[in-house]
C-alpha cells in the first residue's frame, strides 16, 4: 500500500451523529513528495477528511495508511510523521510568534539549544523574524497562516497537511505561502496535503487535484489532464461589424454549441482540440471580418461544472441551504 512518505485512503466514511455523511467513502493515493490539492465548496467534507487523516476524528468506515501508519490502530506512529495547520488553528493573542515557536518546540520535547536554533529557522523561513517578537493579536491574516505553517514544521514532517491555508487571504499573502509550500514539496520532499476553494490555487500548486463534492470525490488527476479530459476550449469572436453577429453566429454554430458572450459571439467547441484555424477559416470564407478573437482554455470549475452541473464559485451557499434544510428536519 502506501509508501513511506504517502497517503493512501480506501473507502473512507465519515458520518457525523447528527449530520451528514461528510464523507462518503472516497479513495485515493498521494505519492511521497507530491503535493495534493483536495479543491471543494464549503460543506464538500475536506475538513472532515483531514481531521481524520490526522487522527483528530475516528472514521466511521474504511481505512487509511499515513506514512504507512494505520491512522486508527497507529496514531502516534501518525502524529509522529506529520504536521497540520488546521482551519480552527489555536493561536494565542497574547503570546509572541518566537513565544508560539518556544512552546510548540518544548511540546515536541527539543533541547533549550534546539529549540531556539529551529524556531530562528523556522521564522526566518516563513518571514517573521522581524514580527517575532509582537504579539500575534497584531499580526494580519497572512502572519497568522504563515505562523500556523512555522509550528506545523517543527518536528520537521514529512507529510503536512494545510487545510485550507489562505482562505481569506490577500492576493501577496496567498502567493507567499504558494512559494513557501511549493519549496516544501521540491527541495525537501515534503508530501502535502492541502485543502482549498480556491480553483486557481489547486491549478498552480497542485501535482494532482481531487474535486470533492458532497463527500465524494467527483474528479482526479493532474490539473492540465483533467481539464483537457473535460473542459472544452471556447471561442469568442467580436465582429468588426456588429450587424455581422447574426451571421458569426450562424457559422459558428457549425463548429461547436453556441453559448452567451456579454460582447460577442461564442462557442464551446466540440472536441479539446482548440482549433483556432478552423474558426478562422470557417469566419473568412463567409467574409466576415473580426475586431477580435479569442481562445479560453478550460479551467478547473469548467470540470467541477462538468461533474456536479453547477460553478465551484457559489457551489458552499448551496451547500450551507441545503445543510440548514436538514438541521431543520425533525430529529
Ligand atoms: N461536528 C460536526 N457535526 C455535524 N456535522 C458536521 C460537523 N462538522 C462538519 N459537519 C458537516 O459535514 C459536512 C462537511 O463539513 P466539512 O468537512 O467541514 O467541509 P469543508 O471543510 O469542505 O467545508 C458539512 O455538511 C458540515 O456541515
Ligand atoms: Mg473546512
């Protein structure tokens, strides 16, 4: 089963005593070294997957090997091999981040020596020497992220698990932990497991991508072959002449399925192969003439659209309505 540096999880349940079943028996492997991007809407169960994954929640069925540990039967062989920066991460307002650094250190029982050698480390290495000695209360979203991920470090992981890392983070903020967590991964052979809801995050970061939705993995692979697999390129065609629209569209519906453009005209093409020519062709020999033409690739939420018939973005409200209907069910 898993290598030693891996995850590998088969049949995977959770189901909470008054909720749902968070997880619905989901699969999946994730090499050592590799960074795994586990992309969902609010309510799809990553959390719930994680917390089990890090023996923080028993399953309720199926199994999983972490670093080739039984996370059920093995948890402080488990907890031993990895570090987690969670969702609900515990910082205290009061303590300094060099303070966090000094408790975390002792908790995992280093050497006075040790302990301060590796918190400099690690808080040079996410950025907060300077801050290190301000109480976290001050600190803006990013630091606080950026602290989670220096006491997940400590005890030098091999595999870290980051549940959702910049969930409300500003654009610089989610970069620098991208490229924090990216040299993890290749120049130290950290495996890691990251939750997101964020497509653009999991395209970047990500070897390979699981979409989960309602608890069960919909699609999985490596970003570029999922939307490939998928997402049909679309063309957008503004005419010159914009009494030509009628007559753009016309032809380009021969080419591929017509579909709303808020400037001009259209069309998801029929296969992935973005054949640019064609449309060129096809446009010219009716004699039309283009202002402007473009190609879109397809992007993950056209897979997560593909797999669940809705848009990622906007996919949690749903979620959190449907999750108040059940709360409001008699018990
Ligand atoms: N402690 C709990 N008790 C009951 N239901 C829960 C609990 N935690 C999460 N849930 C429900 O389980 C589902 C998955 O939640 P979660 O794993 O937190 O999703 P995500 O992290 O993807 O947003 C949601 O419907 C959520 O409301
Ligand atoms: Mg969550």
């Amino acid at each position: 089963m898993a290598g030693e540096n891996g995850i590998e999880v088969r049949g995977l349940v959770r189901e909470y005593r008054k909720g749902p079943r968070a997880v619905d028996g989901i699969d999946l492997s994730v090499a050592p070294g590799e960074i795994y991007g586990f992309l969902g809407p609010n309510g799809a169960g990553k959390s719930t997957t994680v917390h089990m994954l890090t023996t923080l929640l028993p399953p309720t069925a199926g199994a999983a090997l972490v670093a080739g540990y039984d996370i059920v039967r093995q948890g402080p062989q488990v907890r031993a091999h990895i570090g987690a920066a969670l969702q609900e991460a515990a910082l205290d307002p009061l303590l300094t981040g060099r303070e966090h650094l000094r408790l975390q250190t002792a908790l995992h029982g280093m050497s006075r020596s040790d302990r301060k050698r590796r918190g400099d480390e690690l808080l040079a290495r996410v950025g907060l020497v300077e801050a290190a000695d301000r109480k976290v209360g001050g600190y803006s979203g990013g630091m606080k992220r950026r602290l989670d991920l220096a006491l997940a470090l400590v005890h030098s992981p091999e595999i870290l698990f980051l549940d959702e890392p910049t969930t409300g983070l500003d654009v610089q903020s989610r970069t620098a932990l991208w490229v924090e967590t990216g040299r993890l991964a290749k120049e130290e052979g950290v495996t890691v497991f990251l939750t997101t809801q964020y497509l653009e995050e999991a395209d970047v970061l990500a070897d390979r991508v699981g979409i989960i939705d309602h608890g069960r993995i919909v699609a999985e692979g490596r970003p570029s072959v999922l939307k490939a697999e998928i997402g049909r390129p679309t063309v957008e065609v503004i005419p010159a002449d914009p009494a030509d629209s009628a007559r753009v569209a016309s032809v380009l519906e021969q080419i591929g399925e017509l579909i709303s453009s808020p400037k001009g005209v259209a069309v998801r093409l029929r296969s992935n192969e973005a054949d640019l020519a064609e449309v060129v062709r096809a446009l010219d020999a009716a004699d039309l003439r283009v202002e402007h033409l473009q190609l879109h690739q397809p992007s993950l939420d056209d897979v997560f659209l593909a797999k669940t018939g809705r848009s990622l973005e906007g996919a949690g409200e749903e979620e959190e309505e449907v999750a108040a209907e059940v709360a409001l069910e008699p018990a």
